[in-house]
C-alpha cells in the first residue's frame, strides 16, 4: 500500500511537468499565431484590406464584380470599387444585399461578363460561407479584438503557416490594392513573348467558356432576381458592364460567349438596366492590356472615364 503511494507521488511531477510544457506549448502557439496575423497577414493580405473598404467606405456609386471589374476600373471621388478577384455571382449578390442593410447607394455599377458563367465560378461554394460572417460582426481590426478567433482567420490559421513558411510572404507581387478599392495589375501582356501568350489565352479560354446550359443554371435566377430587387424595390440606378478583352482573348472567343452577352442584353432591357458591352472596346490595342483579360494601369486609367461618363457618374 505504502510502495503504491510512494509510486503514485513520485509520478506526480512528470506529470504537472508534461502539463506545464503542453500549456506553454499552446500558449507560444496562440502569441505566434495572433502575431503573424496581426504584423504579416492584415498588412500584406489585399483581401483583408478589401474587407476594410467594404466595411468603412461611403461612397454613394459602388462597383461589383470580379477581377474584371476589380483590376480594370479605377474609382474616382465618390466611387469605390468592392469588386474583386475570383467572386461568383451568388457572392456579389451577397455583398451588395449586406452593404445595402447597412447604408444606402445611389448608383451600382455590376459587371455583366460571359466569364461569370465560367465552370469553375458555376461550382464554386465555399466562398459564399466564407463571406457570411460580414454582416455579423465577424469582420474586426480592433486593436483588442483577438484574431485566432475570428471567422475570417480562425479556418485559416495552418495555411497562414503553409504560405509563411513556403513562400515568406502574403503579398501578390502582380496586385497592389489602391485606396477606393482598385487592384492594379502590374504586368504588361506584350512583354510575354508570342507562343506563351497564345498558351495562356488558350488556358484561360478554357476556364471561362460558359457551357451550353448556362441558362438553366441558378445564377441567372440570382442575377436577375438581383436587380429586380435594385431597380424595381430599392430604385436605384443600374450600370451593367462587359469589360474589355485583348485581340488574343477575342481571337479564341466561342458562340458561347455570345449567347451570354445577348443574355445580359436582353436582361437589362428588362429590368431597365442601362447595359454596355465594351468587349471589344481595345480590340486593336493590346499595350493596354495587363494579360489577356485585364487592363494595365493605362488602359484602367482611360477606361475609367468612358464608364463613369457612359454610366452618368458625375
């Protein structure tokens, strides 16, 4: 009995001494990983900064869409752009019915592109969960807020690592996010020599051909239902838009794209949506060209202007 106890008491500080290194062990983890996101992730992530326009800015005219609208518009006083890379239209949808429960727009100006009804945009789902928490509160750079424990980055905390330990760095080199929203795309298409050009047009094709069925799919109902609820119950002005593509983009274009174009045409007429198709707006000027989707800064600059003018935007 007493060879028993004296055994029990002698494993007792292997134990306290296993849970001591165990605590600080998750301890040091929490502190590294509350500052990697604090000092690396929120000052070089452009999404987390996105966020913060979305949630701060107050300009009466708003942009939405995806890289499209993101990279080639250049906001201007009382514009801010909200679009940004890789969102679906059920995500666009989302943001704009959040900001709209928080304060009023006078004017939207939404992409209207063949690519929103790309295959890898039909399926994707994910990001409308990760965008739900905006308007709960999820989204808090409060100094005293704890950020290990919030939505946005609580998921993300072992591929923060992944990144940092692999790459040493959250920033895209390519994209620079300007105050009002707009990403710059700092690359220029005609630097890419010829046969790579043609590669990755014939890539990006394949990515964003809509199908056949596009019509039947649940983002037209989405859109549509979109703005219905815009124009007709909120009244406020909609300015559809078909961005720009390069002379290679346009070279490899299908029926296909054309069927989603007379789409959006015939949904604007509709809903009383003003509706402008700039496709092939630089056709025969590819220098204005970042890739071949996207303007560079000079294209996004003189592009800029004939939106706001065509869409009224004082």
């Amino acid at each position: 009995m007493n060879s028993s106890t004296s055994n029990s008491d002698e494993g007792w500080p292997f134990v306290a001494w296993f849970l001591w290194t165990l605590g600080a062990l998750l301890l040091f983890s929490a502190l590294a990983s509350e500052s990697l996101i604090r000092l690396k992730v929120e000052k070089q992530d452009n999404r987390l900064h996105h966020l913060t326009i979305y949630h701060t800015d107050s300009s009466p005219t708003a942009i939405f869409g995806d890289s499209h609208g993101a990279v080639d518009l250049q906001p201007k006083e009382g514009v801010v752009n909200l679009a940004y890379v890789r969102e679906s239209i059920e995500v666009i949808a989302m943001k704009i019915r959040l900001l709209l429960d928080r304060r009023p727009l006078k004017r939207i100006i939404l992409q209207a592109d063949p690519s929103m009804f790309g295959p890898y945009r039909l399926d994707a789902v994910a990001d409308v969960e990760a965008f739900r928490h905006l308007d709960q509160g999820g989204f808090n750079t409060s100094f005293f807020t704890l950020r290990i424990v919030l939505d946005q980055h609580r998921p993300q905390i072992l591929n923060y690592w992944r990144v940092w330990f692999e790459v040493g760095s959250f920033q895209k080199p390519i994209l620079r996010l300007h105050p009002g929203g707009w990403l710059e795309m700092r690359r220029q298409w005609l630097e890419m020599p010829a046969p790579r050009r043609k590669q990755e047009t014939l890539a990006r094709i394949a990515l964003q051909r809509p199908p056949a069925h596009f019509a039947d799919h649940r983002f037209t109902s989405i859109y549509t239902q979109l703005l219905t609820e815009l124009i007709d119950v909120r009244h406020i002005p909609v300015c559809l838009i078909g961005f720009p593509m390069s002379p290679d983009y346009l070279a490899e274009m299908g029926p296909s794209f054309d069927l989603v174009q007379s789409w959006f045409q015939k949904t604007a007429l509709a809903h009383g949506a003003a509706y402008f198709n700039y496709v092939d707006l630089y056709g025969e000027q590819p220098h204005l060209f970042a890739d071949q989707d996207h303007l560079n800064k000079d294209g996004a600059a003189i592009f800029s202007e004939r939106v706001f003018h065509d869409c009224g935007v004082d």
